[in-house]
C-alpha cells in the first residue's frame, strides 16, 4: 500500500526526514511569529491544571508571515501526493506550547477530539500537516485512531478538564465524544516517534489527541491545514445561515468566516486563502 493509499484508508501518513534544515527554518520562524502576534484564538487551554498548555490558531494577519513555509518547502507538494490532485490552498495555522509541571507532574495530555466539528468545511481534499520542534518518542507524540476519518463525526470537544467529552455544541445533532482514553483498547490508536524534519499527514475528521508532557520539557509543534478541489462549504450546529449572514469583512475576518457565506455544499473558497499549486 502506497502513501497515497495509506492515507485514504487509514486518514494519516508518517513521513521521516522529509523537510530540510531550511524547511525546519521556515516553520520555526511561522511558529515563531504566532507566538509573537498572538490573534484572537490565542489562549492558555485546559487552565487549572499542571505545567502550561498555550495554543493559538486562526489568526487572519499571519498569511504573509507563513508564506515562506507554505511556498519555499516541499509541503504542498507531499499533501497533493497524498490527494492525487494538483489544487491546494493554505487554510490556517494552529501552534501548541506544553510544558510539563514542577514536580514531576506532567501537563496534562490534549483531549481526544476531531477538527472538522469545529470547521465549516468537508471533503477528501483535506489535510494537517503536524511538525514538532523537539524529538518526541511515541509515548510522548500525537495519537491517532486509524481509519476513524472514515466513520462518524462527532461532536466537539469543549477540552474541559473535569470531561474531556463535555460537547462543544450539545444540541444532540452530533454525537457525543466516546470516552477513548478510558477505552484506550477498544481503538486502534498509532502514534510516531518523531524527530525534527519529519511530517505527520492526517485528515482532520480523524479522532487524535496529544500524549502529555512530562515535567521539565516543552513541547513545541506547529499544525498547518490546507484543503483542496473538493473542499466544500459544511453544515454545523447552531450555525444558521441567519447568522452567517451577519458576519462581516475586512483583514480582520478570517477567510473561513467568508467562506461560510457561500452557503452549505458550496466550492469552499475565498479569495483570502492563499493557492499554492
């Protein structure tokens, strides 16, 4: 089974040593940059527990501060790959910093949870490329469910430390979350040990969660998303069409929140995204 196989069937694709020391330069300076311009989804997730856990994602100025990663490596080229088509746009970033508790306490580890309940979009034609800065082992590293892309979208997760699956809607449209992590041999759950310059490829309906981190370590890691040609516009709880028509426009709207105008089962689109291929 080729890479390309691999990850239709299995929703996410392994690859070791495929960005360069330069590539590594280019995310790191991306990562970097979120870090210092924090956007409106910048926050601390999951307060009140061990170490820190400081995430941001979305932010519409960072296009531009992306560009080099997004136009100078070759990680367009590995996700069209994957889909067999040339078509992909840039559609957000997402950076994580964890860094374990004191005394020997780790941070606690990231729900397990799927992205696309949090996005207004659907298709085959999507992908996260995940990059850690720091060599994690597998204990330490991303989990996934295999083949879980290919079964039932669930409700989100609202990452609240008392349950993970409390539902980020909870209006009954969508399934609550399972309870993996109690569960843990119920699910075929793959991890990767990882080193810098190697890529994890998943599809972002599939169920995954990140490993905790012990104490005394950071862990720094950088999620890019694209989609490409069959990307459409999706429906969502509570998101009426009332409401989407309300949203405005300007630098400071994402490209996202424009696309939802389009309507439900519309080409995901919006001048915003930047095309790659």
């Amino acid at each position: 089974m080729n890479l390309a196989e691999s990850f239709q069937r299995e929703g996410v694709v392994f690859q070791s040593q495929v960005l360069d020391n330069d590539a590594m330069t280019f995310a790191r300076k991306a990562y970097e940059w979120s870090l210092t311009n924090p956007g409106k989804g910048a926050t601390r997730l999951i307060p009140g527990t061990p170490g820190t856990f400081y995430g941001d994602l979305a932010n519409p100025r960072c296009f531009d501060a992306y560009s080099d990663v997004n136009t100078r490596t070759v990680i367009p080229q590995l996700v069209t790959a994957l889909w067999g088509k040339p078509d992909i746009w840039f559609m957000y970033e997402q950076i994580f910093k964890k860094t374990g508790g004191s005394h020997g306490r780790p941070a606690r580890r990231t729900p397990w949870h799927q992205d696309l309940p949090y996005l207004p979009v659907e298709g085959n034609d999507l992908a996260v490329v995940w990059i850690s800065f720091e060599p994690l082992n597998k204990n330490e590293s991303l989990e996934l469910v295999r083949g879980s892309h290919l079964r039932t979208l669930y409700d989100g997760s609202k990452f609240d430390p008392r349950d993970d699956t409390e539902p980020l809607y909870g209006t009954g449209e969508l399934p609550r979350l399972p309870d993996i992590e109690k569960n843990r041999k119920d699910y075929d759950i793959v991890s990767f040990a990882i080193e810098p310059g190697d890529v994890v490829i998943f599809h972002p309906k599939m169920l995954h969660g990140g490993a905790p981190t012990s104490s005394g370590n950071t862990r720094c890691t950088l999620s890019l998303r694209y989609f490409g040609d069959d990307a459409r516009v999706a429906w969502r709880p509570n998101d009426t069409m009332e409401r989407i028509a309300k949203v405005g426009s300007g630098a400071e709207v994402h490209p996202m929140t424009r696309a939802k105008q389009q309507g439900i089962g519309a080409p995901f689109r919006d001048e915003g995204f930047p095309k790659l291929t």
